[in-house]
C-alpha cells in the first residue's frame, strides 16, 4: 500500500519502526506518517532514507502521527529537523500529531519544541496545511518574533542571518523562511 503512494517506501521495512502512508488528495503534497515503535541511533538512518523518499517525490507538507512512537532518541529528533530543513524551503512545513509525554520531553529537553508545529488532531492538521496553501501572495517572514532555543528569551530578527541572544549569548541562524537553529 505505502509503495503505491511513494514508489520504494517499503523497500526497507524495519521491525522496530512501523510507517502507514496516507495522502490527501484535497490538500497539496500533503502526507500522513503513521509512527509505530520508536526511533533511535540504530533505525533513525533508514527512517531518514524512507522519509526523503516521500520528499524527493513531492510530499512537503509532512503530518507525522506520533501517537503510536513510544521514544525517540537525539538522533531521532535531528532526523525530524532534517525534514524540516528539506521541506521548508520548497514551502513545506512539519506537523506532529499526538506526541505523547515522555517523546515530547526529549524535543524540550533538546531546544526543538518551539521548531515544529504541533497540533492535536489530524483534522487540525490538515486544516493548518489547507489554510497555508491557499493564502495567496508570499507572506512575510521578517520582523520575526522568536524564543531562544536555549533560553526561551523572546527575540526579534529584522532580516536573516546570524544572531547572539542577549540573555545566554547563543549563536543562532535565522534563514529567510524565518526557521531558527543553533550556529
């Protein structure tokens, strides 16, 4: 089933990870990723491999449904960071779903909470693809109003580039879609 939405996703199917496709046709390159099992140093790789698969075909609106992941390590989380980085600057973007306590905990605890959007329901997230792809004209970034990922410090960028914080003096890197990540 999954092969027929993204053609070789099964190709490398692995026990500790189980990934369920499902499109939208009534919003654009949108895709649901039902998570089963967890991600860690061992499996993120081929969850990355599987993921850009989708991507490479045109699937930049990516709803990840984490109800069913029970852990996910660093390595994990920097595999959803590089989706984000990947689809952005197509105009994409990241939801997860249902991100269950202890999983949210370590996207926290690493500074990535405030990166992704994170919604409650499917129907939500659709909704927050449906209503981006429709707004018409290019809607700007800057000024950017931001937490520090470190600190939580509100700040604000007036273009892109790198930034210090003023509060924990942090390096940060603003791009032109107004994404923020560590320099």
């Amino acid at each position: 089933m999954n092969n027929e939405i993204v053609p070789g996703f099964d190709d490398e199917k692995d026990d500790s990870l189980k990934i369920k496709l499902q499109k939208f046709d009534n919003v654009n390159s949108c895709l649901a990723l039902y998570l089963t099992g967890y991600i860690d140093t061992y499996n993120s790789n081929n969850f990355q491999k599987r993921v850009s698969k989708a991507i490479d075909v045109g699937y930049i609106n990516l709803i990840f449904q984490c109800g069913a992941l029970n852990y996910v390590s660093s390595t994990g989380i920097g595999s959803f960071t590089a989706f984000l980085k990947a689809v952005k600057p197509r105009g994409g973007d990241v939801v997860l779903l249902e991100i269950q306590p202890k999983v949210y905990e370590v996207f926290q605890l690493l500074g990535f909470s405030q990166f992704f959007n994170i919604k409650d329901s499917l129907d939500e997230a659709v909704a927050f693809f449906s209503q981006k792809s429709s707004s018409t004209g290019k809607q700007e970034v800057f000024p950017l109003i931001f937490k520090c990922p470190i600190c939580s410090k509100k700040l604000k960028a007036t273009k892109p580039g790198r930034f210090r914080c003023s509060e924990c003096k942090s390096i940060l890197v603003i791009d032109n879609t107004g994404t923020v990540i560590l320099g």
